[in-house]
C-alpha cells in the first residue's frame, strides 16, 4: 500500500502525520507526491512513519521495490508453476491467500499478475474439491479486456505454423483461467 493509501485508512492527513511523527510536513508531502521514493527516505524517516502508521518498515518500501522488479509476464506464469510443483497444491494455496498474493498485485496495478494468481488459487481449489476463497469475489467480477495468449501459441498463428492455435488454446483453456481472459492450458508442463 502506498503511503497516500496508508494515510487515508488511517483518516490522517499529512500535516497531522507530520506533527504526529517528526518527520518535516515537504518531505512528507514529496513522499505522498512520489517525487520522492520511500525507499531512498533514511532509516529514521521510515522508522518514524512505520510507527505512526503501524506498519513495519518493511511494509512501507515493499510495494516500491516489488514495481521495480516485476517480471515478463511469461516468467511470471512459470516462476508460478514451478512454485505449485515445488509446494505442492495444497501449501501452494495456503501460502498464496495467507500472503494475500493477490491483493498485493491488484494494489500494484498488476492485473494480469493478479487474475493469474487467483486463477490459479481457483483452479486448485476446484480439482482439489476445497471451497473457493471468497475474499476475492469483487476481482472475480472483472476480468482483462483482451485474451492474453501464451508466447509460443501466438508465434504459432503470426508465422502461419497453425492458423487455428489461438481459437484451439481458448478452447481448451482452463475456465478458471479463461474467466479473467487469460488463455492456460496445462499449469503442470513444467520442467
């Protein structure tokens, strides 16, 4: 969460929270502006904040350092079956909705991150016959605009492999998957 975010659910406003913590009113307001990124504040400034906040220091730089390094979005979806291999459905479920894995890439602005997270959340939860995580239920009402096809299923189509690839792989696409948009058809086709 960012610290405008923090501020407003924490109903103060940047004066109050610059009387409240010490930290100076500009430096403050160049934080809320993001002229000025938290995680180059000095460890006093962060400490300060992170107490009237009530948040770790931890959790006031972590969305800024997550933005810096998202992935290909293709690396993203394989570093995520590789993790369900490693974990197992199960511990792989548990951690995901324990670590709120989605809300942290919907707060980013990481849909595509985000829909594939709870698809597969989803998808796992079907084929293991556990209930469907509620929590989520507003972001199951929205889905991304265009399909997002798999690389190599859309290098099929533009080099005239398989002129039928993308109406195959949607399809036979998994619905969990298919419901956000996002054409998957084998989480388990992994190294």
């Amino acid at each position: 969460m960012d610290l405008k975010e923090l501020l407003e659910e924490k109903d103060m406003s940047v004066m109050d929270c610059s009387k409240v913590s010490g930290v100076p009113y500009s430096t403050l307001m160049d934080l809320v502006k993001k002229k000025t990124r938290l995680e180059k504040s000095s460890g006093e400034t962060l400490y300060k904040l992170a107490k009237v906040l009530n948040v770790s220091m931890e959790e006031l730089i972590e969305e800024e350092i997550l933005a810096k390094e998202r992935a290909d979005f293709e690396n993203f979806k394989s570093n995520m079956c590789h993790q369900v291999k490693s974990k197992g459905d199960l511990d792989f479920i548990v951690d995901t909705l324990q670590n709120d894995e989605v809300s942290k890439y919907w707060r980013l602005k990481w849909y595509k991150e985000a829909y594939y997270t709870l698809a597969m959340v989803d998808y796992l939860s079907r084929i293991n016959d556990l209930p469907i995580c509620t929590n989520y239920n507003d972001i199951r009402e929205t889905s991304l605009k265009e399909p997002v096809y798999p690389r190599d299923i859309i290098v099929l189509e533009k080099f005239e492999v398989d002129s039928e690839a993308c109406k195959k792989a949607y399809e036979e696409a998994i619905p969990e998957f298919k419901r956000f948009n996002i054409i998957e058809g084998d989480i388990r086709d992994v190294c």
